[in-house]
C-alpha cells in the first residue's frame, strides 16, 4: 500500500510542498488541524518511545476532540503498523523506494535519516 499517494488524495488541493511540509515537521504544518497534530504526536512518541507513555497523552486526544472509539483507533492502528513494520524489518523489506514526486521522495529521505539519528 502506498500511503503517500493515499495521503495526497485525502488531502484534495494541498501541494506536494505542503505534503512535504508534513513529513518534514508535522507541528507545524499547515495542512493540518489541532486533531491531526494532536495524533500525529501520540503516534511517534507511542513509536519511537512506548516505555514514557502516560494518561495525559491520551487525555491530549480527548482535548481535541478525539472520542474513546477514535482513541481506540489511534492506538490499534498504530500498535498495527508498528507490528507490520516489525515483520517487513525481519524479512529486510526496509529500503523501499517510494514513488512519487521529487520533492516528497526527498522530504521522505529527509525524514528516514532524522529516524535514523
């Protein structure tokens, strides 16, 4: 599945640029909305940093509107995608080239190397 190109369609008339612009910091994107932010940052830190979750990083969902259901949601999708992601890792399906325009293929590369350290 290609999120990118599925990112770009839910976002109508945004630009590559402004795609881009969500890769490269999301917070401060202007693209997106409180909500959107909101769970783009739940979902790194519960990624990138499990072990420092707490109560108040759900409560931050709820503060921007975000139902239980939706929250269930947040957090099954992303526990999902880090699972998949897991096994692709162990089968080394890692170095995929995405396809798209210059701009967000870099952006992507951009945001690859600030994961990787």
């Amino acid at each position: 599945m290609n999120h990118g190109q599925l990112f770009r369609v839910a976002c109508d008339d945004a630009s590559i640029a402004e795609v881009a612009e969500v890769l490269d910091d999301p917070k401060r994107a202007g693209i997106l909305d409180p909500a959107d932010r909101a769970m783009l940052a739940y979902a790194e830190k519960f990624t990138h940093t499990p072990h420092e979750m707490e109560k108040t990083d759900i409560d931050s969902l709820r503060l921007v509107g975000f139902s239980e259901e939706n929250i269930v949601d947040i957090i099954a999708t992303t526990a999902y995608r880090n699972f998949a992601n897991s096994i692709n890792y162990a089968f080394g399906h890692v170095e995929q080239n995405p396809e798209g325009p210059e701009e967000l293929q870099a952006a992507i590369e951009r945001l690859k190397n600030k994961i990787r350290g």
